[in-house]
C-alpha cells in the first residue's frame, strides 16, 4: 500500500487527508475512509469481482461519474488496471477506461457516512465546474 498526502482542504486547520494509490503509485486516490468502505463492500459482491470507475456523457454538467462492481472476466484489453491493498483486508483492483482515465487521472474518492450528503464523493482536479448533486462534472 502506498500512503501519499492530498492538497489541503479549503480549511488552513484541517490536516492533509491521507489518500491511498494503486500497488504502482498511479491511479485514482482513494481515501482511508473510501478503502475501508470498498474493502468492507466487496466480499459482499462475491468473488472474481473488481471495480470499475469512469465517466459518461450527462448529468447536469455535462459528465457523470460512474462506478459498480463487475466481474474480472469483463475487464477489457484497454482497460487500465490499478491494484489497491487496504490494511487488514483483501486487496481488490480498479479498473478504468483510457478515455474516463483522460477526465479522471489524479480524482479523488471518499466516503462519508453523513445522513445528508453521505457516501461516496469524488473530488476531481480536472473538473472545471460541478453540480451540488457531486456525481456530474464539466471539463
């Protein structure tokens, strides 16, 4: 696992959020809280599954962020492939098209358990304008 520091947040008080990369340094950041939900939700999906994160066309800005479980046998020879390995729990891969990994390189993904705006919430530095729902982005 390779542990790297986020830009600060918009508060000067609140420290840097550790972010995990893939087993290669690359891929998409993954916060602590993010690994330990995904690393809790994939036993759940069964086995010889992996995520797949990307983006398509719509939402209110233009591009939505996209994300499910998917079985490893429908991973594609384009595919970009990023090995994540949480402390004390089953390593699991994400998967990326080359084309969302062009608006996605360098996103982060948490998970909040917030009643109101909980779950999973994508910061991306690429984005150029996004929508209050969090999940649409314009480039």
């Amino acid at each position: 696992m390779t542990t790297e520091t986020a830009a600060p947040q918009e508060s000067p008080q609140a420290p840097p959020q550790a972010t995990h990369t893939g087993r290669d340094g690359k891929g998409i950041l993954i916060t602590a809280s993010a690994m330990k939900q995904l690393a809790a939700l994939l036993p759940q999906q069964g086995a010889g599954k992996v995520l797949r994160v990307g983006v398509r066309s719509g939402g209110c800005s233009g591009m939505s962020y996209t994300m499910d479980f998917i079985d490893a046998a429908e991973i594609r020879p384009d595919d970009e492939q990023y090995v994540y390995e949480p402390e004390g729990a089953q390593a699991f891969t994400v998967v990326s098209d080359p084309k969302s990994l062009l608006y996605i390189y360098g996103m982060q993904l948490d998970f909040s358990s917030a009643l109101i705006g909980g779950g999973f919430n994508f910061t991306n530095p690429n984005a150029t304008q996004t929508c209050g729902c969090g999940s649409s982005f314009a480039v």
